[in-house]
C-alpha cells in the first residue's frame, strides 16, 4: 500500500486571516469542526483533522493586535 500524495499546501492572503479549516473552498462532504490555525511562527499550519497545509503567500505581513 502506498501512500497518498500530498496536495499542494493552501495559499493565504492577509485578507484570508484568521486562517481556519474547513475553507470556504471545500466540498461539504469533507467537512469537520472549524479550526483556526497559527501561521504566526514560521507562516504555515497543518489542519489537524484533515491534514490540509496552509501558507502565507510571500510577503504576507501578519498583522498584530
């Protein structure tokens, strides 16, 4: 059994923040409880339900409180 290749990490925005899984983008079959993720130490996350990985676009700048 081999195994299933990873699909290309999700691309954010500023605008796309707070990052969070499911995205908008996503069929509802696949669905499961909203999280929000962290990209703020080192610019991805990994959906610990689905294992989707997300990444800020390059130059995105997080913007703080």
């Amino acid at each position: 059994m081999s195994a299933k290749p990873s699909a290309a990490p999700v691309e954010l925005q500023a605008k796309d923040l707070p990052a969070h899984c499911p995205n908008p983008a996503m069929p509802l079959w696949s669905s499961h409880p909203k999280v929000f993720l962290d990209l703020s130490h080192g610019g991805s996350a990994t959906c610990s339900y689905c294992g989707t990985t997300y990444t800020l676009a390059p130059g995105t700048v997080i913007k703080g409180h």
